[in-house]
C-alpha cells in the first residue's frame, strides 16, 4: 500500500474540514422542535469538534519564533496533538450522546452530561460574588436533574455501581475512554495506540518530551503534524456519517461532497483497516 504525501494529507483534511462545517451550517438552518430543545447542545459539541479541528490546521501550516532578532521556522506539532485529544473525545461525547437512534436513549443521556458538568462547578471554589451566585443559581438545577435521573427507566437498568458513578457526576456510568470508543464506532485497537500516543503530549510524558526535543527541523516537526492530521481523518469521517444520520439537511449536504467515498474510505472498520491508504474508486 502507498502512504499519502504530506500535501495530499493537508489537502485531504482541507477537503474534509470544509464539509464537515459546511454540514453543521446546513444543520444551524434547521428549527429544533419544542421539548427537544437540549438537542442544541449537541450543536455546541459539534462547533467545539470543528473548531480544534480548524486550529489544528493552522498551527499545522506553521509560524516565525523570533527570540533576539534570530527567527525559526517551527510547526508546533505538541500542540496540534494534544487538540487532537479534546477533539477525539469530542467526538466521542457527541456521538454517544447525542448518536442514539432512540431519542428518549440520547435525551437520558444528555441529562447525566448536564448533570456531570453542573456539578463539577459546584465542586469548583468559588473566589467571587458572581461565582458565588452563579453556584447558588444552579444548585436547585442540580438538585432537579438528580431527581429526574434516578426515577428514569434506563437509569433502573444500570448496574448499582454505574448508577452510583453517574449521581456522583460521571455522565458515562464509570464507563472507560477505550470502551466509549469502541460504543460509537471508532476501531479499538487504532483508537488505543492513537489515544494513548496523544495523552503523553497532555501529560507530558517522557516520551513526548522527547520527541519534541528530537524534531529539531521544520520539515520533521511538520511530518509528525501532518501524521496527526491524517489519522484525524479516520475521526472526522466518523463524525460526519453520525451526524449526517441524525441530520437530514446534513445528509444532502454529505451526499453531494465529491468528498463523500474518500468519507467512507476513512470510516474504516476492522475488516477495512489494511485497505486505508488505497486509492478511493
């Protein structure tokens, strides 16, 4: 198999990024029904993906460090890998909540989300009035959403410790990064080796620190950011054949792309893995 050139990444990702935002326009256009109005969230998570995305693209292109009149060209490729972390897990916020064929399955689910977030601010020290206020505001929410969760039906199906991990504020029900990847689609083994390469850059691993020292040239710092690009193809591919299910506008929108069988080429499964880097028909 021949692996793309660096040029062909970046235009492919170029390719892939306008029409991931060109679908999630499509879908602003549309009036989210009364009772549904949660589903606007699912908007937000949608921008936030594109959004790294679009940032990961620039930093990609590289900059001018100038420090005492002496300037170097860098790609800052540290910084593209850990976007791509938020990104990926982006997804996998979005796809799992909001991904459900059944809405009453997304609603739920979006509820422990909410939750989770409401009440990690409240464990947040307040160091202002407005904070203050703002905690106080929001108690009673958290308090309403705790009592709507546990009466649900789907909550008396989760096992005693995911219902207790869920009222504690863990919206996945103790649910692990590598488990939620594999419930929305994404290839475990790839996932496991990408998600875990990109963590060390967040936690400043050893290896990571290394390999930012080692990349002492542009054109090294720039292949290793164009690698990320391209293995985020896998996850936008997989992004725009979920939201596009759950998007009629968005689905035209995807139909229409030129782009639309590179999507399914990237959107590979266990049984596709070898094929990825062969030519689209």
């Amino acid at each position: 198999m021949q692996e793309p050139t660096v040029s062909e990444i970046e235009s492919r990702y170029a390719d892939f990024l306008r029409l991931l935002i060109r679908m999630i326009e499509a879908r602003s256009d549309m009036t989210i029904p009364a009772g549904l109005e949660w589903q606007n969230d699912g908007r937000a998570l949608a921008a936030q993906f594109a959004f790294h995305l679009h940032t990961m693209g620039v930093l990609n292109v590289g900059s001018t460090l100038v420090v005492d009149g002496l300037s170097t060209r860098i790609v800052d490729h540290g910084s593209v890998n850990v976007l791509a972390r938020s990104a990926v897990e982006a997804y996998i916020a979005y796809a799992f909540i909001f991904g459900d064929p059944d809405t009453e399955v997304c609603r739920f689910r979006h509820m422990a989300w909410q939750l989770g977030g409401l009440i990690d601010r409240q464990r947040l020290t307040a160091t202002s009035a407005e904070t203050i206020k703002k905690q106080g505001v929001e108690k009673p929410l958290v308090d309403a959403l705790l009592s709507e969760l546990i009466v649900h039906p789907l909550f008396a199906k989760l096992s005693p410790t995911e219902q207790k991990a869920m009222k504690s504020g863990k919206w996945t029900g103790g649910r692990q990064r590598q488990e939620m990847a594999e419930a929305v689609g994404l290839h475990g083994e790839y996932f496991r080796n990408f998600y875990h390469y990109l963590c060390g850059y967040s936690h400043s691993s050893y290896a990571a620190a290394l390999q930012v020292r080692d990349a002492g040239s542009f054109e090294v710092q720039r292949r290793l950011s164009t690698s990320i690009l391209h293995s985020m193809l896998m996850v936008m591919a997989h992004f725009m054949t979920r939201f596009a299910a759950s998007d009629e506008s968005a689905a035209h929108v995807l139909q229409a792309s030129p782009n639309r069988m590179w999507v399914e080429r990237y959107r590979f499964t266990a049984d596709q893995f070898d094929g990825l880097y062969k030519a689209a028909p």
